[in-house]
C-alpha cells in the first residue's frame, strides 16, 4: 500500500470517527513517527509532555 492511500484512508477514518485522530496522534508520539501535519506534530508533543508532567507530580 502506496503512503498517499494510507494517508488517504487515515483522512477518511478520522472524518468517521473524531477519536481516531487521538489514537493516530498517540501512536505516532510512542513510536517517534513524525506527522505529516503540523497539528498532528503540536498534539503529539502536548501529550508526551503531559505523561512527563503528570508522572513527576504524581512521584513528589
């Protein structure tokens, strides 16, 4: 499968279901993927920065 039908179908997805583009943002903060879009980039980098955050608060 071609990147342009993958990035196609994940459109297509996210559009159905308003969740999907969580878990799309979630996996590419686990994996290091980089997004294709520069929001997908922002949410990825909050939520790392969210786990750190709320780890450490939670350990003081």
């Amino acid at each position: 499968m071609s990147e342009e039908n993958r990035e196609r179908l994940k459109l297509k997805e996210e559009q159905k279901n308003p969740g999907a583009v969580m878990n799309n943002a979630w996996a590419r903060a686990v994996t290091g993927s980089p997004g294709s879009g520069c929001l997908v980039n922002m949410i990825s980098v909050l939520m790392v920065l969210g786990v750190i955050l709320l780890i450490r608060a939670c350990s003081q």
